[in-house]
C-alpha cells in the first residue's frame, strides 16, 4: 500500500514538474478537483483523442461523429431522468463540518478489509511457496474467511440500500460499522440526504426557473437528441454508432485522487444504436472491443471486467472496464446496455417522433442502444500510471544510475522527436539542429534544445516520454549523420540525416496501435 501510495504522488508530482498537469487557479491556492493541461498534458491528451477517434470513427463504416453544445434544453435533463435521479447519499460529520459521499464511506470500510484479506495472503503466499492455492486459502482460512463473509454482507447491503434509496439503512450501516469521520475521528454524523450532481446556471433573458440551464453532465444526451438528425444527413442504417469527446460537469461530493474524480472533465462516448432484441448481443461485442482497446496499451493482468450489481435507471445491463490505479481497481470505462430509455423519454417529452424505419423489416420503431463511455482524463491517469517507471541504466562513465522516464506508446508521446546540438556555442551544430527541426516539423512534433550536458538533455525527454533523441555533433558536419538515441532500449545509432524523418514516422504512426 505504501509503495502504491508513493507511485501516486509521485504521478501527481511528475505531472506539475513536467508541465502535464496544474491545479486549476493555483495562484488562488487552487479550485478543489479542477485541473489544466499544461504543455505536455495537452499534447499527450488529444493524442489519446485521436487513437480512440479513430479507433471508433475511423475504423467503423457505420460510426459517425458529432460535437454537441455543452448546454441543452433543460427538459433534456428532465426526459433523461438526471433531475429527479441524478443523485448521490450526502452526510456530513457535525464536528468537523466536512461533506461526504455515505456510500464511499462504506466502501472504504470494505476497502480496508480487502487490504487485511491481501496480506493475509501475501504471508501465506510466502509460507506456502509453489505450493501456493490462494482460492483453496480463501475459502478454508478461518480468519480470511470471516473477512470474505463480512465483505460480502456488507456489499449486498449496501447495494440493495442504493438501488432502494433507503438511505436510512445507509445510516444505520455507517452506525453498526462504527465508521468515524476521517478528519475528526467522530461518529456524530447528520442523516443522509440526496444530493443532485447536476450544476446549473441561469439564461440570460428569461429570469426565475424557467431560465435555469445545466451544464451537461454527460455527452450522450446530445447524441440522442441528434439521433434523427445524424441518422438522416449520415444516411446511416441501424445498426451504426454516434460517437462525440466533450466536457461533462458534475458537482462531485468526493472529489480527489487527482483526475480520477473532476468537477469539470472529458468523456469519449458512442451510442450504438441496434434493433429492439439485439442489444445483447451487440453489448457482448462491444465489451470485447473495447478491451482490446484497452489491452493495447495496458498489461492484461491490470484490467477487469466489473458487472454491476445495481443498474442505473436506464440499463438492462452493464459493466465497468476497471483498470489496476495506483489506489485499486477503479471504473475507467462502463459499458452499458441503455433500452431504449432515453430515445422513448425524449419522444414522449418533446411530443416528436424519434423512430427509425427499418426496410428490411419494414416496421417503425424506437431502437436500443449501447453505450462506450470512457472518461478522457481517468485514461491519461491510467496511461500515466502505466508508463511512469525508475529504471536502472549506466551513466556516462558505465556506473548505474536510476532514471525516471515515462515510457509512452510513442504514437502517444507529446513529442517525438527531441533534436539537439552537442555544443550550443558552436553555430554551425545549432544551424545544422535547426535546419533538421524545420524539415521533420511537418511530420510529427519535434523539440530544440542546447542548454546543459547531452546526458541532463536525454534524461528531460526521457521524463516527457520522448521516443527518439537526435544529437548533431562534430561527425554531423563532416558527413550529415546524426545519433539517433531510442528512449527504451538507450540503443545509439549513426544515420544519414535524411534517414530520420522515415525511421522516426514508422515508429509514431498510431497505425501501428490500430492494427494491433
Ligand atoms: N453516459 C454514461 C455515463 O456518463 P458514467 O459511468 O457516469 O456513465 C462514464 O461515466 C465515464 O466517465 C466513467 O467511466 C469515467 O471514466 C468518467 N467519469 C465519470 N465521472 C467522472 C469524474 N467526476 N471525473 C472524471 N471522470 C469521470
């Protein structure tokens, strides 16, 4: 746990220094779970964009794209029940006055018993050696077993709580479990109450509630409201997907660990749209799809499937793809199976009709769909957590070193290719550096730098994730070669400058990810 605890900050901090990540306002002291891209954040950010852009858009005849406002129609909002159920159980402690999600508090309760069930079993683990059966263990150890039992009790609970609203059973689980508040130690807590997600801001012209506005607080309701539109101008046939990266807004109770949890944040979702009775099916394929997405950047053994126990008021089905952060296994993706809920909801709103006519069929009706949604900023903390690695390599005169270098998928990596005079007082390398930059500029993301020693150099574009490093020295004005240096393997290599452009762009082609 403390090593995971020291990965994270190291993460948040990596993310300030490096110029990926700042506090929103920060000369304010900072706006709670606010966050902006800085130089290199931005860049590795549209980069992940683009590969699920294309992934999606790109790669499917029958995905379409869109870019909806942020604000919508305020019955949107009512049709897609997140006024009356966009909800999280508040409570607050009354000594030390702070807020709380009363299901995280809860979870936590289970979390921890989860960590003594881990190390019950990384001792026996080394007890038992090859010999080793963590199943067998789980169920005949007394002790680990009355952790597994309790666990389970009280995740049933607290599912049939939340699904029922009955958040005085939620009150009285955090009572039975004495759960103290974790800044005063107190058990003196208020009832819990409902509390809407949704911000909400006021139309200029029209004053009172009629004039009240919410920012989104999900894409896809722009999809659905444009179904007709796109399926018409598109000339699609069922079954297609609309897919759309935006922002999405919601007044988070818990918000912390970084950008796991925003205020303010980017979704990449797709609707897909099916016939009445395949939806089945279609959430089968999609849940395959898009872990293999997943499992081209991430080691399998850091992604699970997570089906939920309690659907949300639009669902038949659905799964959370979770992906191993350093604080646990957290949704990074749902998946979900949504009826036709929401195209029915806005029908019966707005008094439209929101059909489709299938020829084939030759029957009017209001399709399914199922829904992709991946919060942007939670898959940059998970490409983060993944790449962010200390590895041990030899320093200049041989002797080992330990080097922080962020080893991106290099289509991902913000720049891919650092070009760099070994002297900075010699014009001739300078020019010689520049003229490289202002050809490979139109190619992919270059970056000049001449101050310090090559080897401080190196390391910098090691800790942005920099694929290639290109020094010109005194051989590179005799000969037009160059070094070539490869972040990963530290492998050096001599070539014609005219070279670089090609062996660059092969390696950061995001076609190498797509066909994966
Ligand atoms: N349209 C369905 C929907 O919005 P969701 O599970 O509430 O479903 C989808 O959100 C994804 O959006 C999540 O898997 C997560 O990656 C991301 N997400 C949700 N709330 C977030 C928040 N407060 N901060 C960052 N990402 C968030």
């Amino acid at each position: 746990m403390a090593n995971q605890n020291e990965q994270f900050k190291k993460i948040v901090s990596h993310c300030k220094e490096y110029g990926f990540i700042f506090q929103s306002s920060e000369v304010y002291d900072g706006l709670s779970a606010v966050y902006d891209y800085g130089p290199y954040g931005v860049q590795l950010k549209n980069n992940i964009k683009s590969y699920w852009w294309k992934s999606m858009v790109q790669m499917h005849e029958n995905i379409v794209g869109i870019d909806a406002s942020i604000f919508m129609h305020p019955k949107t909002w009512k049709a897609s029940g997140h006024v009356d159920a966009f909800n999280d159980p508040l409570i607050d402690n009354k000594d030390s006055k702070k807020r709380y999600r009363a299901d995280v508090l809860v979870e936590e309760y289970v979390e921890k018993i989860e960590n003594k069930v881990k190390k019950e079993i990384t001792k026996a683990r080394k007890r038992f050696g090859e010999t080793f059966d963590e199943a067998m263990y789980k169920e005949t150890n007394p002790r680990v077993k009355g952790y597994m039992d309790k666990m389970e009790t009280i995740n049933t609970r607290l599912a049939t709580s939340m699904s029922n609203s009955d958040l005085d059973d939620i009150k009285s689980l955090i009572e039975e479990l004495e759960i103290a508040c974790p800044v005063s130690g107190s058990k003196n807590w208020t009832e819990v109450r409902q509390f809407n997600l949704m911000f909400s801001t006021q139309l200029g012209t029209i004053a009172g509630e009629e004039g009240k506005l919410y920012l989104r607080p999900e894409t896809a309701q722009g999809i659905f409201v444009n179904f007709l539109n796109v399926q018409k101008t598109a000339r699609q046939k069922i079954p297609f997907g609309i897919a759309q990266i935006g922002k999405a807004f919601r007044n988070e109770i818990v918000a912390r660990q970084f950008i796991f949890r925003m205020r303010e944040f980017e979704q990449m979702e797709m609707q897909f749209f099916v016939r009445p009775g395949e939806e089945m099916k279609w959430y089968a394929y999609w849940k395959e799809a898009r872990i293999k997405w997943h499992k081209t950047l991430t080691p399998d053994e850091k992604l699970r499937f997570h089906d939920h126990e309690n659907l949300a008021h639009y669902a038949n089905a659905a799964t959370d793809i979770q992906f191993e952060f350093p604080f646990g296994f957290r949704e990074l993706e749902g998946i979900h199976s949504r009826t036709d809920f929401d195209l029915s909801s806005h029908q019966e709103l707005s008094g439209r009709k929101i059909q489709y006519f299938d020829a084939e069929l030759k029957e009017n009706y209001v399709p399914y769909v199922v829904e992709t949604s991946i919060g942007c900023d939670r898959m940059f903390l998970s490409v983060m957590s993944n790449c962010l690695i200390e590895d041990i390599v030899p320093d200049a005169d041989g002797k080992e070193t330990t080097r922080t270098v962020l080893k991106l998928p290099p289509a991902l990596a913000p720049i891919k290719c650092a070009v760099l005079p070994l002297l900075k007082n010699d014009e001739r390398m300078t020019n010689a550096a520049r003229d490289i930059i202002n050809k490979l500029k139109f190619s992919f993301e270059c970056y000049y730098e001449e101050k310090d020693g090559i080897g401080r150099r190196y390391r910098r574009q090691d800790a942005i994730g920099t694929p290639f490093c290109v020094t010109v020295d005194h051989q590179t004005l005799e000969d037009q070669t160059v070094t070539i240096r490869e972040r990963d393997s530290l492998a050096q290599e001599r070539v014609s400058i005219e070279d670089v452009e090609r062996i660059v762009s092969e390696k950061v082609d995001m076609k190498k990810l797509l066909q994966a």
